[in-house]
C-alpha cells in the first residue's frame, strides 16, 4: 500500500478491515462488526470493511448536512480544482488501483486499467464541463396576456445530500460518476459502495478526501443492504438518491426513497437484432465483445440475438470462431486471460449455472460452455431460447449470449418492446437508413447502429427506461440531475 497517503483507511493487519469514512475521520464501525470481502479468484478474505449502524449513519448524515452550504458556497472554480486533483491523484495511483481491482473483482488487467484510467477522464470532464452550466432569464410578456414586468431568474443549486450506491462491477468508475458531478455541483456526498469492490471504492473517497473536498463534505459508509438500506433510503437528510446496480434492487430503493430526486442506472437485458443484409463478421465481433467482456457482467452486455433461422446460420459459426480468438476464460492475472475471468463470487456462478441448466431443461441447445469451476463460468452460447426463459427474461449477469429464433422484425420488435428492460438494443445492418427506422421503433433507451451497447463515451446521454432505469446519466446530464433549477421572480410594481 503505497504509505502514507491510504495509511489510515485500514488497520493494517492481515487481512485488513478497512474502516469508513465519517466524514471527518477513518473508523471502525459501533459495535465493530465487519464483513468479508472475498476474492472471486482464489476464495481468500482480502480484507474486511465495517459494518455501520443506524447510528454511525446518523452521525454521517449531521455532518454532511452541516458542511453542505458551505461547500455550496466556495466558487465553482475551487471546487473544480479539488475535483481536478483527485483525477490527477487517480492516475498516480494507477497501478496500485489497477492490481486491487483485479484482486477484489476479478477484472483482467486491461479492463481494469480501463477502468482506472477512464475514471481519471471522466472526473477531468465533468470538471470542466461543471464549469460551462449556466443560468437563464424568462420574462413574463412572453405569454399571452402578460405585459413586460416579471422576469424569473433561473440558476442551478445543489440537491444538499446526496446518497450514491455504487454496484461491484465497476466500482471506482461508478462511484466517481456520481461523486464528480455531485460534488461540483455543491452538494455533499455520502457513498454506500457495494460490499465488494467496496475496498476499491474506499480508495476512491481517501483520494477525493486528500485532494480537498472539506470535512462532511464526502464520507462513505460500508455494510450489507439489508442490515443499512432501510436507515439509509429512509434518511430524513438525503435529498436525492443516485444508484446503479439491479432491477429489483432499484425498485426496493425506490419504494423507500419517497419523493426525493432518482438517478437510477439498473439492469440490462439487451438484444442484438441482425438485419438480413447485416456484415455478419461485424455483428459477430460486437456479440462477442458485448456479450462476453468482464464476464459478462454489465449491464450494457449483449444478452441475447435476434435472428431468422437463415441469419442465424449464417451468424452462428462467426460467433464461435470470433470466440476462439477474442475469448480465453481464466485467472484474470494471467496474460493468456481475454474478457472472461471468474463472476464475483461462487453464489453468482451457481445462479448463472442454474439459469443455463433451466433454459437447457426447457429445450434450449447449449452450443459452447455451459460448465463452471468455482466462480469461472464458461463463456456460453445457447440456442433456441425463447423469450419466457429466465436467461433472457431476468437479467443473466454473467458469460452467456442466447440466439433466439424470430421469423420477421416485427418479432424482433414484439419481443424487445414486450421486455421488462429497456437499457439499449443493437441493430446490425448495411441500410443504416433502415437500421434507423426500424431502430425508432424500440422501446429502449438507446439503441446502438452497427456497435454493441455500451455507455461509454460518457458524454453521451445514458439512460435506461422501463426496469433499466430512471434519469439521464452522462456528463453534462448528470450534473443536471445532481442539481435542481431554482427561479427567482423580479416582479416590477405596477
Ligand atoms: O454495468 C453498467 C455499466 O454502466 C456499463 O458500462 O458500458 O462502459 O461497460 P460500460
């Protein structure tokens, strides 16, 4: 651990427990109960994290509701330059972060410097973006029977506390994208990062910490869902929620939040439609690498194929030789490792393992995989899998792309628009004319030309509709989400 800089984020000892963060100081939790972070590679307990109580939280909220106005307060320029030091303290860290996000979460070692060096970019981005978000007038002669004399003035102030929770798979990337921008725009911030990844997300609030942001300002707390959630959600001092993680989990945050602001980034259950006319070498390549990077555990992946049985035969051998030479499933540190190293845990893989068992009993044909070591799951390709089958109905989560069988694209469109989902969908074709029109008619929140999904570059809107979601991420949006337009009407005296 590099050693002064983390120094008071854990105990030291081996493993370490890793305290939160109060606000103003590293700690262990009331009671100091913890619980294990172990490691999907080997099964070892690389560290421990605090579990916090209601009263820890409580503690929490007080300070960070007592630091927030005048957080609020310090020019836009200083608190960009804080947020501006922890991207640069980010990339100091690069190595140290890229070898603890393998070992906590199994990335290989370019998804995770993927994940570190995106992160330091993002933050750099939405600082200076923060710093174009501007304010506007309306007066009131504009609407009909109004005479000049009112103008409203319209800025953008800060929620005041934010909670943001933060998921396992991308655990610095998705705690920045909602610490940056609530942070610049003046509210404070408590983290609630999932158990693991939670050690990589600590790191995360110990570099914002050292790069400035005051006292109260940001703080993280540490435990499971069912012990905290309802202390937190229910908080009286949080004035938005900002999450990323699962459909259902998504829908319990919700019922408890009440009628505080959403972002909410949930599951994925995303379709790839292959047109006739589609370059089927190109569609191959984009399942693979939408269905199969980290193990499939996204929710932009690729989840299943839409295709006639004459495009599927065609289809079918490109994306099992693209297999043979994009994918190799393995120990993430391994150089010889490519896009599938283990799921997070043992309990996923026999989720995963159970739900490709399933679709197999109900008459699906598995063509590759299907077979799992501890928390490997063998990359997957099932066939004739049908749209009430759990491994495409909930979201899978792990190394397995479904074909299903349609006639037409009006079954591929019936079927999208029938999901619970409604992340992104893909459309592969050489009529980019008609890719775009049939494209018009899905239910989704984006939908990808001739590419598999993903949310990146992060300035492009993301957003999921329907169980994927609620709210536009992306830069310049999630700022707008994490501030609130406040108008000030000059009435002049008649
Ligand atoms: O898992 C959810 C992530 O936001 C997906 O991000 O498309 O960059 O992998 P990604």
């Amino acid at each position: 651990m590099p050693a002064d800089f983390f120094e008071p984020i854990s105990d030291h000892k081996t493993p370490p427990s890793y305290f939160f963060f109060d606000g103003d100081s590293w700690r262990a939790a009331e009671g100091g109960k913890t619980t294990p972070v172990i490691s999907p590679i080997d099964g070892q307990t690389i560290g421990n994290v605090q579990m916090v109580t209601s009263s820890d939280i409580d503690a929490v909220m007080a300070r960070a509701v007592q630091s927030q106005r005048a957080w609020e307060a310090t020019p836009l320029n200083k608190r960009a330059s804080i947020i501006h030091l922890a991207a640069d303290w980010i990339r100091h860290y690069e190595d140290y972060l890229v070898a603890l996000l393998m070992r906590e979460i199994g990335k290989t070692a370019d998804e995770a410097k993927g994940e570190i060096v995106r992160t330091a970019d993002l933050i750099d981005y939405y600082a200076k973006e923060a710093q174009s978000i501007r304010g506007e007038t309306v007066d009131s002669d504009n609407f009909p029977g109004y005479e000049k004399g009112k103008t409203a003035l319209i800025d953008r102030v800060a929620h005041g506390v934010v909670l943001a929770i933060a998921p396992f798979n991308y655990p610095v990337n998705l705690s920045a994208s909602k610490l940056a921008p609530a942070l610049l725009m003046g509210n404070s911030v408590v983290l609630k990062p999932s158990t693991q990844g939670g050690i990589s997300a600590l790191h995360l609030v110990r570099i914002f910490e050292k790069a400035g942001v005051p006292k109260g300002v940001i703080s993280a707390v540490t435990g499971t869902g069912d012990v905290i959630g309802d202390a937190l959600m229910k908080h009286p001092a949080v004035s938005m929620v900002a999450f990323t993680g699962s459909s259902d989990t998504g829908r319990a945050i919700g019922g408890l939040s009440g009628m505080k602001p959403l972002l909410f980034e949930c599951g994925g259950n995303n379709p790839a439609v292959i047109m006739p006319d589609a370059d089927m070498n190109l569609a191959a390549r984009e399942i693979v690498k939408g269905g199969f990077a980290y193990a499939g555990q996204r929710c932009t992946g690729i989840k299943y194929v839409l295709a006639t049985p004459a495009v599927r035969e065609q289809l079918l051998p490109a994306v099992l030789e693209e297999m043979k030479k994009s994918v190799n499933a393995g120990d993430p540190r391994s150089p010889e490792t490519k896009m599938v190293g283990p799921v997070i845990s043992a309990r996923a893989a026999d989720r995963i393992e159970k739900v490709i068992q399933d679709a197999v009993k109900q008459g699906a044909t598995l063509v590759a995989g299907g077979g799992r070591t501890d928390a490997l799951v063998e990359p997957t390709v099932l066939t004739g899998v049908t749209p009430s089958m759990e491994v495409i109905a909930k979201e899978t989560f792990g190394p397995v792309v479904s074909f299903v069988e349609i006639q037409s694209m009006d079954d591929a469109m019936s079927i999208i628009n029938a999901s619970s989902y409604g992340l992104q969908a893909s459309v592969f074709t050489r009529d980019e004319g008609a890719g775009l029109v049939f494209g018009k008619q899905l239910n989704v929140g984006t939908i990808q030309i001739n590419g598999s999904p993903q949310r990146g570059p992060d300035h492009f809107p993301f957003m999921g509709i329907k169980g994927s979601g609620v709210g536009v991420q992306g830069v310049r949006y999630s700022l707008e989400a994490m501030s609130r337009l406040r108008s000030v009407v000059l009435n002049k005296p008649s």
